[in-house]
C-alpha cells in the first residue's frame, strides 16, 4: 500500500488511537501512538494528553496487579 502513496497518515493514526483506547485496550494504543511519532508525526496537543492519560491509566492497573 505504502509503494502506491497510500500509507497511514496522523488521521488513520488518531482513529485508531481513540478507537483502542475507547475499547480499553491501552497498550495498543500507544503503540499506534509510538509508531505514529516514530514516523516523525507531531501529535496534536489533545492526543498528548490522552497519552499521559493512557499511561496514568496503565500504570494504576499495573500497581492494582502487583499487590
């Protein structure tokens, strides 16, 4: 898809960050987010607090698991 020009774009990334994030599934999230930026893609400021949220988030059930 990429050789045709059709490659993801910060839209594509943005739906599927809040998709993920919507169904609970966090870590998938920030991946999207990681390859997002990886790719050299400046996230909008909202989407940079929804990842701080994100990893707030993960790290409260990580603690919850932990004891």
């Amino acid at each position: 898809m990429e050789r045709n020009g059709l490659g993801q774009d910060q839209r594509f990334y943005s739906i599927m960050i809040h998709r993920l994030y919507g169904k609970g599934r966090i870590q998938g999230a920030l991946c999207f987010f990681n390859a997002m930026a990886l790719k050299g893609m400046v996230p909008e400021p909202r989407r940079k607090i929804l990842v701080y949220d994100m990893n707030i988030k993960l790290k409260e059930s990580r603690q919850k698991r932990g004891n």
